[in-house]
C-alpha cells in the first residue's frame, strides 16, 4: 500500500519536470519580458499601450503621465506550482514632465531564482507623445554547483496617442541581446511588443498587441476592460501560445484570462486569473498605494 503514495508523488514530480523542460518560454520568466500587474495579466497580458503604475515594468513610456508618487506590489503563482512563484514591488516618482521609476522582482525559489532591478526614466515629449527607458539588472541563481549570473541590458517604450479614443505603443526589452553566459549560445531574448488600444466609450477599453520573441513565432494578446462605476472595474482577456520558430505544430494551449480591479481613495487592489486549456490556472494579484 505504500506503494502508491510514493508512486504518484514520483508522477507529480515527473510532470512537473516535463513542464518546466519543454515549455519554458510559455510557462515562466526565464528574464524575458514578463508582464506584471494583474489589470495587464487579467486582459490577455495586453500590456503595452496601457499608462498605470505597472507601466513601471511594462512599457515605462507609460509613466509620464504620473501624477503623483506610488508604490505598489504584484504576486503569481504559476499553475499552483509551490516553486513557480513571482513576486515584485516598485515605488514611481513624478518629476517635471516625466516619472522616475524603481522596480524589483524574484522569481523561482531556493535551488533556482531569477532576480531583476530596474531603474526607469519617462519623459512626455511633443504633443500626445511619450517615451521612457529603463536600466535593467538581471541575477540567476542555481545550486547544486552551477553557480551564479549577473548581467545588465535596457528597455524601452513609446507611446502615442493619437485622439481620444484611440492609442498606439511599442516596446523592446534587452535590444542589445545580451548573453546569459557569454560562452555559450544561449542569450536573455529580444522581446519586441507593439499594439493599440481602442475606447469607444468612456466605460469600455479594449487592447491588442502583438509579441515577438527571439527564436518564437509572434503571439497575440487582446483584452477588454468593462467600467460600470468609477469604482469597480471587470476584465478579460485571450493570449495565443508562444511556438517555436519553424514548428508546425503546438501542443500548447492558448490561455484565457480574466479578472476585476477596485479603487477606493488612494487604495487600487486587482485580481487576475489565467486559465491554460492544458495545464490549469495561475492566479495574480496586485495592489497600488497613491501618497498624493
């Protein structure tokens, strides 16, 4: 009898070792560009075009349009793995026509983590045009001997609104493609995003992007975000999976995505939550703190 629960733990761990083996780029950081905030993740990870305090991580251009200092902190789980978590926390400081930004996040846990710190500058520029930079440092942390990475690389945004009701932006993470270990092939990704978004109404925005990474195939994102009140926001979202270059087929799924934000004073408090047809979900969860 004791056969069994040995057997199915060996399972467990079986399968989650394939997941983290053949599906990395899809189902965890790896210091590529990860989407943070749970308005963002609970809207497809459409993230790009929009302008918030998690612009601190996913676009920076969308800073300079702070009006006041802000802290905030974001949490995930990836698929209820106990050692895919991802946590992060930044404070952004309005500065004349721009934002001053910092930002750090950990992922993973004691035998494997990635740590990132980022230093982020947005300035508005002429018209309804705005582009920011970040400086990023990047740490990986593996035992069993394997030693420790650190390397820097940048970022940077821009963002363009072209009326009222509609928004254009891009971004590119790591541009110069900076090596992870500078004797061996494997480098931290290009990530280029660029979408819009459309408001049709002063109570509906929706989003559409599209990703590129290095070596993948791009991905789109859409999402849409309902306002009933000033409130109370409800959200959702669809990301298409990220394939290999040159596969003709993915066992991957895509991933819906879903979620509700509320705002009370100074307080803004969001959940997320990410189904994958395969796999199962990720819940995310993220809070902003306005002093002023």
């Amino acid at each position: 009898m004791s056969l069994l629960p040995n057997t199915c733990r060996g399972l467990a761990a079986f399968m989650e070792a394939l997941i983290l083996i053949f599906t990395p780029e899809f189902l965890y950081p790896s210091h590529d560009k990860t989407v943070q905030g749970a308005r963002a993740i609970s809207m497809g990870n459409a993230s790009v075009t929009t302008s918030d305090f998690w612009s601190l991580h996913n676009n920076q251009a969308g800073l300079a349009g702070l009006k006041s200092t802000q802290a905030g902190i974001f949490c995930r789980n990836f698929y209820l793995v106990g050692e895919m978590n991802f946590q992060s926390a930044g404070v952004a400081i309005p500065s004349g026509r721009g934002a001053l930004g910092l930002s750090m996040s950990y992922f993973g846990y004691s035998q494997y983590s990635e740590k990132k710190i980022g230093l982020a500058y947005s300035h508005s520029l002429r018209g309804s045009l705005s582009a920011g930079i970040q400086l990023d440092y990047l740490h990986t942390h593996i035992s069993e001997g394997y030693g420790n990475n650190s390397h820097l690389t940048c970022e940077a945004g821009m963002i363009a609104k072209l009326s009222e009701e509609l928004t254009i932006a891009a971004h590119v993470f790591n541009p110069l493609m900076i090596g992870v270990r500078q004797d061996e092939e494997e480098r931290i990704p290009v990530v280029f995003i660029a979408g819009f978004s459309w408001r049709p109404s002063g109570k509906i925005i929706t989003v559409i992007e599209a990703e590129k990474h290095t070596g993948y195939k791009p991905a789109i994102r859409a999402g849409m975000e309902y306002l009933p009140d000033l409130c109370f926001r409800v959200r959702l979202g669809y990301t298409t999976p990220s394939v290999p270059s040159g596969s003709v087929r993915s066992v991957m799924a895509s991933m819906f995505t879903f979620g509700a934000g509320y705002t009370r004073g100074r307080f803004e408090v969001s959940l997320a939550a990410t189904l994958h047809q395969a796999i199962g979900w990720s819940p995310a969860f993220s809070a902003v703190y306005s002093f002023r």
